[in-house]
C-alpha cells in the first residue's frame, strides 16, 4: 500500500513539475537589454552605490543589441521619531527614502526615464542599541529593494517603447 502512494505522490509532483517548464517571468532582467555606459551619485553616496550595484548586476552587457544608458541617482533618507513615551524616550521611527533617478541614452541623450520614487518604513526601538541599528538596516535594505523592483519595472516599460 505504500508502494502505491509512494509512487502516486512522485507522479504528482512529476507533473506538476512539468507543467511549470514554459513558465517565463513578464519582467525578467535578462530580457533588459542596456548598459551602463556612464552614472553619477548625489545625495546619500552609500545608498545610491547599493542601487547603482543592483541596477549594474540586472545590465545585459553581452549582447550585441544592447542600449548604452546614464544614469543618474539621488538618494536621500531622513529618520524622524514618531512616537515617544511620557518620560520622551523615543519608542518608534519613521524613514523615509526619496530617490530620484534619471536615464538617458548615451549616445543621443535623450531622456528615457526620470522619475521619483518614495517610501517610507516604520520601527520600533529595540531594548538594546544594535538591536536598533541592525533593524534600522534591515528597514533601509528592505526599501532599497522595493525603490529598485519599481524603478526596474519602470525602466523595462519605457526601454520597450522607445
């Protein structure tokens, strides 16, 4: 008897596998066809240097039919308390990262994309100081991700139709 669901799970997820060969992602950065010929960072230069290595990590530089772009990136991140308690100790932060970002052909110059992106994040202060800090981080890296997954979605759309 344990032949039989042995074998009958195994088929399942065997077809279940095959099914999922043609899967292909709509926004996949190997379709993404630039790279970056020049850039230049304003602002926060630690944060722009973290999006400007992902964005040079997602670039497709092998390929022949590849547009050279510039980028330019503003980062800039302000922390404020937003709730203290009745003796004024801090208990909860709020940061908030704008990022503004501009693209354009290398070659021609013309204006591909400029936009810019906000978003903020909430935390609380931990008992003990690191504790703070490496949830601060953790936020930071975490808006990062979501500034780069939108601009990336945006660059994708706007190289598509020009």
């Amino acid at each position: 008897m344990k032949k039989i669901i042995y074998f009958l799970v195994s088929f399942v997820l065997l077809i279940n596998n095959i099914a999922c060969t043609g899967y292909k992602p709509i926004f996949s950065s190997a379709d993404l066809q630039f790279a970056i010929a020049d850039h230049s960072i304003v602002g926060d230069k630690k944060l722009g240097k973290q999006i400007y290595s992902k964005l040079y990590m997602s670039s497709n530089k092998d390929s022949s039919e590849v547009k050279s772009i510039s980028v330019l990136i503003n980062v800039s991140k302000e922390k404020n308390a937003t709730s203290k308690d009745s003796t004024g100790k801090i208990l909860e932060y709020k940061i908030n990262l704008t990022t503004k970002l501009n693209v354009k052909d290398h070659l021609t110059n013309i204006l591909i994309l400029n936009e810019v992106f906000t978003s903020s994040i909430s935390y609380k202060v931990q008992d003990n100081f690191s504790d703070t800090l490496n949830l601060e981080n953790r936020s930071v890296d975490s808006l990062l991700d979501k500034i780069y997954q939108e601009f990336l979605i945006q660059l994708t759309e706007n190289l598509k139709n020009k």
